[in-house]
C-alpha cells in the first residue's frame, strides 16, 4: 500500500512536521525585470513578450497588483509589474475596472494580454494564493514562488493550483518559478501548474514543481483534447505522485529536466497525445513515461534519456508503461531551435539555475550555468509555425477523418487556426476547440438545437468569409453569421458550407444556429479573408 504525500513529507522533511518545516516567504536573490528570452513553444505564434514596452509599476499586494491591472488604458495596455514580498488572502481584494476582471481569491488575469509579473529585490511569494490565467495572452509570469493553495479546507484559492490558465489562453511563458504544495489532494491541494480548454503556446522553464500529488495537466478530460504546444525543460520535478505532466490530445516538448521521487507515475501522455522526451533525467521514480489509468492511448519520441533507479509497473487494459526498454511510438517535429544538455549533466544544472531567487541563470547548452540574457522577451520569425507529430506507430492511434459530405471545397489561409474559440453551450463529449483543430473527426455540438459557436482573436483580423465543415449526421437549418464584437448580422442563409459576406475587421465571428433537424455537429468552422 502506498503512503500518502504528507507521510513522505515527513520523511522529506523531518520531524519539525510538515507545517513548521516549509518556509513560508522563501529568500530570493534581486532579479530585474523580465531578463533573459523566451524559448520553447511561447516563442512561436507570434512570440511572448509580456509588458515589454510598457509602464513598470511596483506591487508588495496583490491588491496593487490588481489595481495595476484595473488602471491601465485599456485591456491590452502593455504593463510590468514588479512584485516584492508576500502576496496573501490578507492583502489581495477585487478591484473593478474596465481593463480588469479580478477575484479577491486569487491573483485574476482574466481577459487581459500583454502582462508581465516579475518577483524583485527580496522575493515575491504567493502563498496559498493561486495565480489563474483565464481568456488571455502574451503573459509572462518570472521570478516568483506559489505555495500551497487549496482547493478544499481553508483558504481556498485557485481550484487548488498554484498557476493554472484556462479558455483560450495563448502565449504564456512561466519562468524561474517554485511551485510547491505541501500534500496531496486528500490535503486540500490539486495541480502545480494546469492548463485546459484552448490553451497554446506555453512554456514552462527552469522551475521547481515539489511536494505536491499532482505536478499538474493539459487537458481536464479525455475530450478536453484541444490544448497543445506546451513545453517544458530545465525543471525539477520533487516528490510528485503523478503528472509530470498528464497530457491529453496536443504536443508537448518535455527536454532536460530532472525528475526525482515520482512516486506512482510520471509523463503521462494519453488520449492521442504526443509527447516528445528529449535528454531528461529520471531518478529513484517509477513509471516515468507511458499511457496510465486509461485506455485511451497516447504517444512519444524519446531519446538521450537516463534512467536513474527506476522501477516499472506491468502492462495492462489501462496501463502501458513505456519501459523498461524506451522506444518512440510516434514523431514529432518541432519547429523552433534548442540546445540540449546531455541528460548526465542535468541534476546539476538544474540545480544551479532552476526556481526563483536564483538570478534568473540558465544553461548555455554546454551544461554550464550562465548569466540570464539581457534582452527582454522577444518574438521570433516562424509566427505560424506550429508541431507537426506522425504517428509512425500505435495500431489504437486515431485516424483523421475525411471531411464530411458537407464540406465545401475551400481556398486560402484558414484564419481559425490558432485562434481561440467559445460558444452559447456544448453538448458532452465536444469541446468549442475542435471547430478549429484542422481536424474533422473531432466536432462541436451544442447543448440542444440550437446554439452559437464562435472564432475570437487577440487583435481585430478582417474576415469575409467561412466554410462551416458539418460531422457526418449534421442537418443544420437556418442560420446567422455575426459580427461577435458588435451583434451585427453579417449574413443568413440554411445549411452550411461557404458562406461570403461583406469584408469585416473583428475580433470575434459568430455562427449562430436558429434551427435544425436533431443536433448540429460543426467539424470545423473556417474564416478567411477572402
């Protein structure tokens, strides 16, 4: 029978107990504002760079944070806020504004882009204080420690994660961060760092995730498959039960970590995901890699790897570890450049530069530790380039789907594609996301009838024209496409298909089903420009 988180704990920590030995307020090391670039997948798609240009304003409360947000010119106003000392229930409150959207339960950056939250001077520790990431994008959180939020027990905050994004997120870059939990989720805790309902473009980067059941997730559900694009590398995972992370659908490039202690299972890549594992260290852990719990199978490239002292679970229905004996069930193509570090070296050097308060150091790729880069986050070239994994192999991968009957031949590029998308409801088992994942076996249903379906950018984009590709079964009546931004209807009609309508800029396309004959299923719901 396996032990609980907090009794390893004590194991981990002594016999001062649990609460007495986690030092809340963890001492940090001065760091200056958003140094060193951005890597992995948050370059791309246009590149993270946060509040870059913007106004550097000073917070020691989460309610100065707040305000920081609430009193910009408007949502997308560029803003670094520097963040020193600690950050608690007792000083963070609601603020109201038109270009914020806060709790007084968490650190709130909810439809708002363009953000930089750094931790300076001392430190910056949230504790029991979660940061939530929600309809938002270009985000760089640096520099910070997140500690022990709860979702049950008392104070809650966050669904129980320590950093969590959620609904269309794009760009998010988590860097030199520690997250930690102090227990399981039978202690009020839940994941480290979450991801879920259309997030992309993320990356996590010389951090610490310790102590916690759960390292964190992509994807809520086994349909929740549209979160994609997320890497992770130069991160300590410590005493973690599982998910490190769990990923359902989408890519993930997980490279030079070091993973220790993880107790019942690691990288869990599941429902048609594909993982790719470059150069990581896997010490004194178990089940470092497969598909676990499920039987819905998922995928990974692997090479360079060390295994340290670990031990494998046998196969079964809903569980395929991937050892003893690693070997790539899939390929996967990523499209910005990297320097690995032969994994032999990686305990060190993510021990020299990973976690807050440590300067912000990072490895020159030859396993020396190095002092951050001073130029600010930047975007890169390859804006629209995203992975682009091959099954080679897995007879239980799911194959994709030819377009439905109903599909109308089309021209151009599909503006949908990276875009972020939301609806009136969504029938179980679909997802808003699958209108625009370039793939017709998945589809949106909404919760009747009827419903709306909806393509949202970050900055107004000029559409003329969509292509609504119908699932097989779909009989959709009469119809409405809308101006999402300002209720105007661009233009009506029965069935699906293309539809033209006059060139409009929005930020927000609405297709907007008024009747049908049993349950619209939308494939995909495609924007042009002409």
């Amino acid at each position: 029978m396996k032990r609980s988180v907090a009794l390893r704990l004590s194991a981990v920590l002594g016999v001062a107990g649990v609460a007495g030995a986690i030092a809340f307020g963890l001492p940090q090391h001065d760091a200056s504002a958003a140094e060193a670039t951005v890597t992995g997948f948050a370059s791309q798609n246009g590149g993270t760079t946060g509040g870059a240009g913007g106004t550097t304003v000073k917070a020691t409360t989460g309610t100065q944070i707040h305000n920081a947000l609430c009193t910009r010119a408007a949502s997308d106003t560029p803003i670094v806020i520097q963040v020193e000392g600690t950050i608690n229930h007792g000083n963070t409150t609601k603020v109201s504004g038109d270009s914020c959207n806060t709790a007084a339960d968490r650190i709130e950056l909810k439809e708002v882009s363009n953000v930089t939250i750094v931790g300076v001077g001392k430190g910056a520790t949230f504790d029991q204080l979660g940061i939530h990431i929600r309809d938002s994008s270009n985000i760089i959180v640096q520099n910070v420690t997140v500690q022990n939020v709860k979702k049950s027990g008392s104070p809650l905050s966050n669904g129980g994660d320590a950093v969590s994004m959620e609904s269309t997120v794009r760009n998010v870059w988590v860097d030199h961060a520690t997250l930690i939990a102090s227990g399981g989720e039978s202690a009020g805790f839940d994941g480290l760092f979450d991801m879920k309902d259309d997030t992309q473009y993320v990356t996590l980067s010389y951090s610490i995730l310790r102590n916690s059941g759960r390292g964190g997730l992509i994807g809520s559900s086994e349909t929740d498959t549209g979160n994609s694009n997320i890497t992770f590398h130069h991160n300590k995972y410590e005493n973690i039960d599982s998910r490190t992370p769990l990923l359902r659908g989408g890519v993930a490039h997980i490279y030079n970590n070091h993973y220790f202690s993880l107790n019942e299972s690691g990288i869990n890549s599941r429902a048609g995901a594909k993982a790719r594992v470059d150069s990581n260290y896997f010490e004194d852990s178990k089940d470092v890699l497969g598909t676990f719990y499920t039987d819905a199978a998922g995928y990974w490239q692997v090479s360079g790897n060390v295994l340290d002292n670990v031990t494998w679970s046998a196969k079964g229905a809903e569980n395929n570890p991937a050892g003893p004996n690693l070997t790539s069930t899939t390929s996967v193509t990523i499209p910005y450049a990297f320097a690995l570090d032969n994994a032999s070296c990686v305990p060190s050097i993510v021990a020299a530069t990973a976690g807050a308060g440590t300067g912000l150091k990072v490895s020159d790729g030859k396993c020396n530790a190095t002092a951050a880069p001073t130029a600010t986050a930047t975007a890169t070239a390859t804006a629209t380039a995203t992975a682009s994994p091959t099954a080679t192999k897995s007879p239980t991968a799911t194959a994709t789907a030819t377009a439905s009957p109903t599909a109308t031949a089309t021209s151009g590029t599909n503006l949908s594609i990276g875009a972020g998308a939301d609806g009136s409801s969504k029938a179980s088992g679909t997802s808003y996301g699958n209108v625009k994942d370039g793939n017709t076996a998945t589809f949106w249903s909404p919760n009747g009838a009827t419903g709306d379906i909806s393509i949202k950018w970050p900055a107004a984009t000029k559409v003329s024209r969509v292509n609504i590709v119908q699932a097989p079964g779909s009989v959709i009546g009469a119809y409405q496409v809308l101006n999402g931004a300002s209720g105007a209807v661009l233009a009506s009609g029965t069935g699906g298909g293309n539809v033209s309508f006059a060139a409009t800029s929005t930020t927000k396309l609405t297709f907007k089903i008024t009747s049908s004959s049993g349950t619209p299923k939308i494939a995909e719901f495609q924007t042009y420009a002409s």
